[in-house]
C-alpha cells in the first residue's frame, strides 16, 4: 500500500507530534518494518478530557486515519497514550500494507506490549529489578473506564493481563540475565504474531 493511500486529518501538537515520530521510528526499528506512513501527517488534538483515539475509515483503495492524541503535561499517562496510539497507527499501517487482518484485541495487546518496551527504552541501566518497577506501575491497579464483563471492559482486560505476563516472561528469561539481544528478536517475534499465537505466547 502506497502512502497516498492513507489519507491525512489534520496537524498540531508540536511537542506531542514530535514524541510520536521517535516513538514510530523506534518501534519500526526494533519490529524491523518499512514505513507505509507517518505518523505525523495524522495526528489531531484530543478535546479535554478525552483519551487517545485512532479512527479508521475504509475507502476505495486506502484508509483515512485520525490519531487523536492528549497533550503532554508532565504526567505518565499521556505518554502512555501518545505510546498506545503510535503503537496502533504502526499496527494497522504494517497489516494494512500487507493485507493481513487484525482485530482490536491484537492492537490493545501489542499497544500493552509497546508501552513497556518504549518506556522500558528510555530507562537508564534498565535491569530485573527496574523491569519489575516498571511493570507494576503499568499493569498492576489499573482503572478500566468500561466495566467489567462488558465486551470493551473485557477486551482491555484481557489485553492488560496478557502483557503484564508477557512482560514478566521477557524480564524472567532474557533481562534477568542479560540477554538483550534475544530479549529483541523475541519482542520483534511477537509483533509478527497473529493474535491467537500473541495470546499463547503470553
């Protein structure tokens, strides 16, 4: 799929557009993936209050694509937003370019992936005992906005459970003893997964 095939919103958010470009270009560096867009070209502004969104659309021949995204304010969870959303336009751009299906469980689960892989990036001296910190500051006493046992409420549980044991099985076998390398390809494994086989992995 050519990029002319995905058609832009709008712009903004210097510093927030800024982030997601980094973001982008890490994630495709790690999960080795060409370009089939950026990221840039699609980022809007959130409205107060409102959280990060990716809508899709289906034309002929492509996809619109808006990335709303929160400004960033200091705190952890609009990175964590901007992270997720970068994560999706990533997800949904590789699949798209290559005809592959995907659902919306994959997307959240591998958002839930990214956010510790991007994050778990920029910590210096990153080691078993950080790699811990980090996952229960993600994972551990999260507040769902739907409810449990709705289809939504269960779709991001489900994918916070999955990545918080994936996560634990990455710091288990390869940060723990410091095979960084491995520690990659299996991250780079996982992106290339179909959801059931994510599903197993963790």
């Amino acid at each position: 799929m050519s990029q002319a095939a995905l058609v832009g919103n709008g712009a903004g958010l210097v510093r927030e557009i800024a982030l997601a470009s980094r973001i982008q270009r890490g994630l495709e560096n790690l999960y080795r993936i060409d370009r089939a867009a950026d990221v840039d070209d699609f980022v809007t502004h959130a409205e107060d209050g409102e959280r990060e969104a990716l809508l899709l659309r289906e034309t002929d021949g492509g996809l619109e694509l808006s990335l709303r995204l929160p400004r960033l304010d200091g705190a952890l969870d609009p990175i964590c937003q901007i992270i997720e959303g970068v994560s999706h336009f990533v997800y949904i751009a590789n699949r798209a370019a290559r005809a592959q299906e995907t659902t919306q469980l994959e997307l959240e689960l591998q958002a839930e992936v990214d956010k510790y892989i991007v994050l778990a990036a920029s910590i210096e001296s990153f080691d078993e005992r950080r790699s811990r910190e980090l996952r229960e500051r993600l994972y551990d006493g999260v507040t769902y906005t739907h409810e449990e046992g709705t289809t939504l409420g269960e779709r991001y549980r489900v994918a916070n459970d999955r990545a918080r044991r994936f996560t634990a099985r990455l710091e288990r076998d390869f940060i723990a003893h410091a095979r960084y390398r491995e520690l990659r390809d299996e991250c780079r494994r996982f992106f290339h997964m179909s959801q059931g086989e994510k599903l197993r992995a963790a």
